[in-house]
C-alpha cells in the first residue's frame, strides 16, 4: 500500500511560528497521524478491487449458469415450433 509521508517536526516547527505552543503543536500533528493512519486503512489497494471482482464474476457465473440453460432449451424448443408450423405450410404450397 501506498503511504504519504511528512515531516512531523517541519510541521510542529511551522505550528510553533504560527503561534501556537509546543504542547498544542504536539497535539495537533498526533491528531494529524491517528487520522491519516485511520483514512489510509480504509483505502481499498488495487488488490482488493481485483479480488472483489473476482469474487463477483464467480458469483455471476454460478447464478447465470441455470437462466444460460433454460434459454438454450427455449431456442430448441423455438425451433421445433417454428418447423412444426413452417413445415406443413411448405407441405401445403409445394406439395
């Protein structure tokens, strides 16, 4: 995983100048860290997302697997209907 790095001092240093104190400077970057070490746990890696998709395409293909079954027998039964009704009409004006 990708990490964002600062420098903690350079930033307590640039608190300091701004007025405030050591002890607020310190407070504020380790309030800093806690949430930049939370929202970067939560971040999904390029990993994840590949394992996810093929969770979901395994998922997919074991529920599409029946309707896939069905519409092959509806094509074969389409096509005997439409023979079984072509055919006599063929019968009929040829024979």
């Amino acid at each position: 995983m990708a990490t964002v790095t600062f420098d903690t001092l350079e930033l307590v240093e640039s608190l300091e100048a701004a007025g405030f104190t050591k002890e607020q400077s310190k407070g504020v970057v380790n309030a800093f860290k806690k949430a930049q070490d939370v929202s970067f746990k939560e971040l999904a890696t390029r990993g994840d997302i590949k394992e996810l998709e093929m969770r979901m395409d395994a998922k997919f293909e074991k529920e599409l697997a029946p309707i896939r079954t069905d519409l092959l027998l509806i094509k074969w039964m389409l096509a005997l209907v439409i023979t079984a009704t072509v055919l006599p009409a063929l019968r009929t004006l040829f024979g």
